[in-house]
C-alpha cells in the first residue's frame, strides 16, 4: 500500500498481567501479541513499521529481531508521547499512518485495508477507527456530526446521560495524514491530572483547525485489548473461533470446535477431520483426509495426506502418508514416521527413522535409531541408546523381524531380513539374513520351591 505506515503503542508495563514476560510477547493462539498486528500491517500492504517499545525493551526487541524497527520510550507519559517518540521515523515520510494499539491482536489486515481506503477517499486529516460495544462503560463516546463526522470523543466520566446511551466508542486505534499528526503532536500538552500527553487531544486540535475528522466503524471484538489474563483467554477464544471457521471453510470438517485448539499459523487439507481434544501448534502442516484425535497433541510437525493419529502426541516431526500413530503413542523431536507405517499403543519413537510399511504395534521403545522398511517390532522392544552418559545409534536394515521383549544395546546394527530370537539381548551386529539368539538356556530345578520351605498349599 503506497505510503502508507504503521505505528504500534506497545511500551506500557501491563501490571495487570502479574507476569515476568512482557504484555506484547504473550501468546494467542500460539503467537505473541505483537506479532499479530505486525502479520496485520504487513499483509495489508504497509510500506513500513515501527514498534514503541518500553518495559522490559530489551526483551521485546530481542523478539522483534531485525524484521521491524523499534523505538525506545524511557518513560510513559501517555499515547501523544509515545507517538512523539517516532518523530524521527516520520521526519522524511509524507502520506498516511495507523497507530494501532499493541495489546489489541484481533485486528485484522482487511480492516487495516478498509480504513486507509475509507481515509483517502473521504479526505479525511484523521480517521478514528470505531466499533459498537456491548457494554460502554468506561470507554469514549463518538458524537458525530449530520454528516456523520466525528464532532468530538467524550470520555464516559464526562458525558451526559444522553451521550452515555451511545454505543458508539473510540477504540484507541487511529489513522492520520503524516503532516497533520506531525504539526498536531507540537500543540498537545500534559494539562491534566495524570501529566500525560494524549493522542487523542490531536482530535480536537485538528478539528479546532478545520480539518475533517473521519470515523471507520467495525466490529469491536477486533479492538479487545488485552491487560490481565482473562483477557487474554477472552482474546484467545475469540481468535480460536476466527481460525476455526477458515478451516472449516476450506473444507475441514471439526467435530466440536468448542473442544478443539489449533494455532493461527496451522495449515489443513480438506476432509481431514479433527476429533473433539485436538491441539495442534506452531507452524504444524496437516494434508487432506488424515483423522485426528481424539484427545491428540500435534506441534511444530508435518503430517502427510491420510494420516490417522489417534490419542497421541506428535513433537517437531513427521508422518508420512497413510501411517497411523496411537492410540497413546508419543513421537519425539526430530523423528521420522515413513509411509504406511504402524505406531502402536503404548509405543515411543525418539529422534528416529522409521522406513515404510514397518510395524511398531505396542509396548516399545526406539531412540536414535535408523529403521528400515517392511520391519516388524514384537511386543516390549527397546532399543538402549544411552549408557548414562552418551547416546548411540542402532541401524536395521530392511524386512527385519525383532521378537517380543528384546533389547538392541547400541551402537548396533542389525542386517536386512534379520530375525531376532524373542527375549534376546543383543549387544552384537547382527549379519543379512541371521537368526540372533542372544538369551540363557531354560533351566529347571524341580522341588527347589518345596526345599526353600515357600510352598503354598
């Protein structure tokens, strides 16, 4: 969007919030706050951005990286100040800027769009961006004028009766020409009794001037500001509920959307289908018709077309397609699930390979190891990787077959069509098509119960 840029209030403490992390880096929907109005600004087209940081700067900025320009604001003496604080971002730039508020995450880049459009059309010097409330109390009035301009913003403890009855209320969110914000923030002052310099003073100022103040109305749930943790939930649920309904517009189908958590930034084919206790976070990538859930836990992982995951957690990996995972399995970081792969009950895969079409059916464990295809794990398989203080790696090659209640003790390998005897230790290589017998011969001494005097009749 030419000349058109973003300034985001984000400096304030957030006492409310009773926490150690900065208000703008908590998390909705999987990302920090400030991060969401970024993502906003950019997608609508914004030229370009800086953030008003404050409170614990060296944190948010640490955050924000190199990816936008920040702003130092050593003291908080009110939004008019804040803005002042980016004199030198505005000094050389002509058109218009939002100044959007940084504890306010569920606004949306279409609104964004609308409002610089709704600002160039009507030749509006300021446009303040509106929304009906539910509950007013405590916010400012918009009184507009015949031709539906704003007259003036009368905060609640001001306003008459009859102002009270308005719905209509300021959002803290506003759009200005650059050179009538710049000379407008010379006039403003700290006359009052908090000894803050308001952004909305330059409001009045500007209107006192002759200049048209405009108002864009949307819906207020994108203007809810967050300051203490119910908020935040609230913020949440209302940003969980947007992404819920882009998913199943594109053709996902989620059982019970109000049991049902995903990430903004997940991706999911059409005909998958979410069962009720579904989480999935970060940047998880799920294709077309896999089944999820119930009850399942997928982060920061890829997860092929035709995937069944039931009761399960899935970390920082990936499935390929038409495997199935669980019930109650847990796949660890940097793992790797093949085609047509089975993962059982009660089966965990850590920083592993798992070829195509091998069978892991229950009760086993395989860390850092290297599977091959067409393999199959009997019951109570572990593959012992650490030693306590290292970790080794197991090899097996392809159409293994490994017996119930063995243990490979790495570093191992073990050659392809290999069997593996049940109840075998197996501390040596074992060669291409082997039999591995690695347990004592049965003994039994008979009447040794009789003689230890422990017979139970």
């Amino acid at each position: 969007m030419e000349n058109c840029y973003g300034i985001i209030l984000a400096a304030g403490e957030g006492k409310r919030m009773k926490s150690k992390l900065p208000k703008p880096l908590h998390k909705v929907c999987g990302k920090p706050m400030i991060d969401h109005i970024i993502d906003a600004l950019k997608n609508a087209g914004v030229k370009d951005s800086i953030v008003v940081v404050g409170h614990k700067a060296e944190i948010v900025r640490s955050h924000l990286g190199e990816n936008i320009e920040s702003v130092y604001q050593e003291d908080q003496l009110g939004t008019g100040h804040a803005v002042m604080c980016c004199q030198e971002f505005l000094k050389n730039k002509s058109g218009r800027v939002i100044v959007l508020a940084g504890d306010a995450p569920l606004i949306t880049s279409e609104t964004i769009s609308k409002v610089f459009e709704h600002h160039i059309e009507n030749g509006c010097s300021a446009t303040v961006l509106t929304a009906d409330a539910i509950d007013p109390i405590g916010l400012g009035r918009i009184i507009r004028n015949a031709k539906g301009d704003i007259e003036k913003i009368v905060e609640h403890r001001d306003a008459s009766e009859e102002e009270r009855m308005i719905k209509e209320v300021n959002s803290a969110n506003y759009c200005f020409n650059i050179e009538d914000l710049k000379d407008a923030l010379k006039k403003i002052d700290n006359n009052n009794a908090q000894k803050e310099y308001y952004l909305t003073d330059t409001i009045e100022i500007l209107k006192k001037s002759g200049k048209k103040v405009g108002a864009y109305k949307t819906d207020f749930v994108e203007f809810m500001a967050v300051n203490n943790k119910v908020q935040l939930q609230e913020a949440s649920e209302a940003m969980r509920k947007r992404v819920l309904i882009g998913l199943m517009e594109e053709g996902v189908t989620i059982i019970d959307p109000s049991s049902t958590y995903v990430d903004m930034d997940v991706v999911i084919g059409m005909d998958t289908i979410l069962y009720p206790g579904t989480i999935i976070e970060g940047n998880t990538r799920i294709g077309e018709e896999c089944i999820i859930g119930p009850n399942s836990r997928i982060v920061k992982s890829i997860i092929e077309n035709g995937v069944e995951i039931q009761n399960s957690v899935v970390l920082q990996s990936k499935v390929n397609d038409n495997s199935k995972v669980g019930p109650f399995a847990y796949i660890r970081p940097d793992s790797e699930i093949g085609k047509d792969v089975k993962i059982g009950d009660f089966v965990e895969i850590k920083k592993s390979k798992i070829g195509d079409k091998t069978k892991v059916s229950h009760l086993t464990y395989i860390g850092d190891a290297v599977v091959g295809k067409g393999c199959n794990f009997g019951c109570g398989t572990v593959v012992v990787n650490y030693d306590g203080t290292n970790k080794y790696k197991t090899i097996i090659g392809d159409n293994a077959f490994v017996g119930c209640n063995c243990n490979l003790v790495a570093p191992v390998e073990v050659g392809n069509n290999a069997y593996l005897a049940a109840g075998s230790t197996i501390t040596d290589n074992v060669p291409d098509g082997s039999l591995a017998i690695a347990r004592e011969r049965q003994v039994n001494k008979e009447g040794w119960v009789e003689k230890k005097g422990i017979w139970k009749k």
